[in-house]
C-alpha cells in the first residue's frame, strides 16, 4: 500500500476507489495525476503530472527532489 492518501478522507477514496484511477502511484513510488489525453494513431496517449500537493486539503505529499531521486535522474 502507498503512503500515499493518510493526509485527509477525500485523498484516502480517490488512492482506493476504482473505476478509471486518475491518481497512481509509479512502481518507482512517484505519484502522478492524470490530467488529460489525446487521441493519437497509436491509440490514447495520457499526459501525467507529478503530484506535489493533495488537491483536496493541500498537504505537501512529496518535493521535487524527492520525485527527481525516486525517478532517477
């Protein structure tokens, strides 16, 4: 289980409840927001960002180091 939705209910259901998760969280433990797509010819493409507060109460989740270390670079 992520660390990931402990900071308020609102974060808790959108990390648990399905269908169609527009939150989720990296094997390399980065969480990140779906926040549109586009229709290509190879299929759907989905424009992810990386999460750094919650959207709901605004508690810092993770720092840019934090992301940039996770994702190794």
């Amino acid at each position: 289980m992520s660390s990931f939705g402990g900071c308020c209910g609102d974060m808790k259901d959108a990390m648990t409840s399905p269908p169609e998760k527009l939150l989720r969280v990296e094997a390399n433990g980065v969480l990140y927001l779906t926040v549109g797509y586009a229709n290509t010819e190879q299929g759907v493409g989905w424009f992810d960002q990386a999460v750094l507060f919650c959207p709901f109460c605004g508690t810092a989740l993770q720092s840019r180091a934090d992301i940039q270390h996770r994702a190794g670079a």
